[in-house]
C-alpha cells in the first residue's frame, strides 16, 4: 500500500499534520486505523500520537478546521488522562501524547509518564496495533513498524510486541482482547503468546466484570465467535469469566448410551445463529438455550440420557448469569429468558395432526418474538446426519407455513383479549381479585381454543356465562 499516496488524499490527515508542524510537535496516525488501512478493513476512528501535549494538538486542529470550514468542532478533553477528542466530518479523532507506563501488581491502571514515539508503541498490546504512520514532513507517509506487526498481519499472527508474560500480568485485559482479534480478523494467536495466556489466567480477577463482559460481546458479535469461545476454553479464561458454559463440556457414557457434547453443540447453534442474524440479544439465547442441560441430566435405562425441564431451569437461571455477567437486567434479558424458556416449544407442532388451537397458542406466547424463535429452533438443528439436518429444516418450513396461515386468519401475533381485566373490574364493580383473573383466563382460553372470535359482543356473553359460576353480577350493563 502506498500510504503517502493514501494520505495525502485525506484533507483530515493534512490539517493533522499542519496541526503538529504549527506547534512543532512530532504528530503520528497510530493503533487500530493503521491496522484496518492495511486489512483493508472499515474504520472511522484516527487515533493521533503526538510527542507532546495531546490536548494542544488537538485545540490547534480545531482551530485549523475551523479557518478552513468555518466550523469549529468541539474538543472533548480529558485533563487526568492527558488525552483529548473531537469530530471531523465522519471522523471521531482521538488525541494523546506520547507515553510509557509502568503498572503495580493489584491494578490494570498505569502510572503514566510523558515519553517518544518508541515508549508510547512499546506500551501498546499486540504488534499489529503497533504500527505508526509519520504526519511530519520530512517522512510523511512513512511507515514505522518497530515490531514487525506488518509481518504478522501477512501471517494472520496475534503477537505480543514484549514478551508476552509482562503485556499480560500488566493489563489482564490484553488476553481477552486477543482471543477478540483472533475472532474479528480469523488471525491465530502465536504459541508463545497462547501459552501466555493460560499461564496468567488468574490475573482476570483484577478486571472488572464491565470491561469482561464488552470484549466478551465482542466476540459474540464476530463472523464465527465459536472460535473465541473455543480460544478462551483452551486458554482456560472460560473456565474463570463464564464456568457456567464450561458446565456444558463432556460426553458421559453409560450402558453404552452417550449424549452429544452440549458446549459444542452450543457453539455451533450460535454459528449457525450468525449466519442468520447480527441480534446480540439472539446471539446470547443461542449461548444460554442449553445452560442448564448440566443441572437437569438424568440417566433413564429405557429412555437413555435425559435432560428434563431444562428449558424451565435455564429460562431461570438467565437472570443470574445476566446479573453476574453486568448484562442489562432490561427488556433485553427478557427476550432471552422468553427464547430460552420457548425453544423447544415448536418441536411437537410439526406433526400434521396438531390443532390450530396449539398453533394459535405459540402465536400468542411467543408473540413478536416469533421470528427469533424460529431462527434459534433452526439453529438447533445440528447434527453431522446431513438428510437428518434437511428432514427437520423441512418440518420446520411447514410449521411456518401453517403459522402464517392462523396468522392471517386470526391475527394472534399481538393479540390482546378485546375484553380486558380493567373492564371486567368495572363491569362487575370489582377490585383486583381471585375472580377477575379466572374470568380473565377463560376468556384468553376460549379465543385461544377457538370457541369464540375475538370480538367484544361474542366475549362479553361468554364473560357473563363465566362470571355467574362464580356468583359474580354485572353492576351496570354495557
């Protein structure tokens, strides 16, 4: 790549570079906008070095900017960490001066101290995140690689630029952050560094659950994230920030009956769930559909293994895991709990002879998250038996169309009794109570089983019906 070409055609990269030359201050492009020039990936951030003050830098480009656009951006600055940022069009520029650091054994957190180009790439966590590209004059352009990152990207290699046992016991969060753009780029982590890893495992508990759970989502977010997951359970880090899946490991055999390993399987229901959908909210029901299958497994000497109600149990234990993990206690886990809880609900409804009135039961429960459950259902179908995968994919196809088709004729998808618990209080002068719930259930029952429309006049009549073998009278008529 010619980066003096590249650049030179990138008017934000002049106003850097007249930015440094005006304030006589060395000014560098450095870390993940380097990197991403040269896979030719996506990236909108510039992260800028500067031997000097980061925050000067960055006022003098604005200033620059400004003169030239009649348009001053802010500059964001951040005095305690000496760094500061502001936008530039579709740009969001990130400046810093130059530093080393040192760290003390209880915290991630550096003790920082001004220093050259060469502290300040020293400093930085793999060497492909290393590399600089010079705004100065004299080498504008000029690719400055100390640790041959460049190589490394050619090799598809995560690498640590000092040995690996210092970036790692320094910042543990470097070994998350590894097996994350191990994950995103398809690249391998050198030996020497993996084995880093396993070794400095413990030193994870030193980082916040925070900052665990956002490169763990980054993972889950990547093209085929079973590969971090697999990363992280050979680097033993699994083990430490998600035991729960671990749980999952093993095939135990008795009587001559196995089952299939539930954390493989699992790994590649997510695959298979992000060939469909970029949901991360999708993503983590696909990592949490079997979660309890560990806390359920019994051994039938007619069925063979078994792992009854573990839909139940792991739709219950969601909430632990979002907890533990800092994961949003919000509508989010709600969605997964209602995945989790409903996977195997479709299942039984592919038989030809199911009711409509099951049918009609699924539309309700699963509601607007019909799709996503779908989707996940689809993803659970693994198996190494090709024909077996395409006979249940079939199955499946049916089932939609038949919920599409009691769909259009019932419209169950956000179906609401026409008669609600608050009119049937008024209706009857009650307060909430034991029978205003019952009537509230037969009527849900009755439109569900299909023996009345849902409509008011028809309702209200059943309402009645059901409210007098309760010795309930209407106060007023309606």
């Amino acid at each position: 790549m010619n980066f003096k070409e590249t650049l030179s055609q990138a008017v934000v990269f002049e106003l850097l570079a007249q930015s440094g030359q005006q304030l006589n201050l060395p000014t560098y492009l450095v870390g993940g906008l380097v990197r991403d020039w040269i896979l030719q990936r996506p990236c909108n951030d510039i992260d800028v070095v500067c031997v000097g003050s980061g925050i000067a830098l960055a006022e003098k480009f604005a200033e620059i900017y400004a003169q030239k656009y009649q348009y001053k951006p802010e500059v964001v600055v951040f005095k305690s960490f000496g760094t500061a940022m502001c936008r530039a069009g579709e740009w969001q520029v990130e400046f810093v001066g130059a530093r080393k650091e040192s760290y003390q054994r209880d915290s991630r957190k550096p003790i920082v101290e001004d220093g050259t180009l060469e502290d300040d790439q020293n400093r930085r966590d793999f060497t492909i995140n290393a590399l600089a590209i010079s705004l100065n004059k004299d080498t504008f352009g000029d690719l400055i690689d100390p640790f041959d990152g460049l190589s490394d990207m050619r090799k598809k290699i995560i690498r640590t630029p000092l040995a690996p046992d210092i970036t790692f016991s320094d910042d543990p969060l470097r070994m998350m952050r590894a097996v994350r753009f191990a994950t995103q780029l398809k690249f391998d982590i050198h030996p020497i560094t993996f084995d880093s890893i396993i070794a400095n495992k413990e030193r994870i508990s030193i980082i916040s659950q925070e900052r665990i759970t956002e490169e763990l989502n980054k993972i889950i977010l990547a093209d085929v994230p079973s590969y971090g997951f697999k990363l992280l359970y050979y680097g033993e880090l699994l083990h430490l920030i998600f035991p729960e899946l671990v749980e999952l490991q093993g095939v135990e055999t008795l009587d001559g009956k196995g089952h299939k390993d539930n954390f493989f399987h699992t790994l590649q229901v997510l695959d298979n769930v992000c060939g469909m959908s970029n949901d991360l909210w999708l993503r983590w029901a696909a990592i949490l559909h079997d979660i309890a299958k560990p806390a359920t497994k019994r051994f039938d000497k007619k069925a063979g293994w078994t792992f009854h109600g573990h839909e139940e149990k792991g739709a219950k234990m969601t909430p632990i895991i979002f907890r533990n993990m800092k994961l949003p206690m919000d509508a989010k886990m709600k969605f997964v709990q209602k995945l989790v809880r409903m996977h195997l609900r479709p299942i039984p409804l592919v038989r030809d002879e199911i009711t409509d009135s099951a049918i009609r039961r699924l539309l309700f429960d699963a509601g607007e998250d019909l799709e996503a459950l779908l989707k996940l259902c689809r993803a659970d179908i693994t198996s190494k038996n090709h024909d077996k995968v395409q006979k249940h994919l079939k199955n499946l196809d049916k089932l939609e169309k038949r919920l599409q088709e009691v769909e259009e004729k019932d419209h169950l998808r956000s179906f609401q009794p026409i008669i609600t618990g608050e009119m049937i209080m008024e209706i009857f002068n009650l307060q909430p109570c034991r029978e205003v719930g019952i009537i509230k259930m037969a009527l849900r029952e009755a439109i569900l089983d299909g023996i009345i429309p849902n409509e008011y006049e028809k309702g209200y009549e059943f309402m009645l019906k059901e409210a007098k073998k309760l010795n309930v009278f209407p106060h007023k008529t309606s």
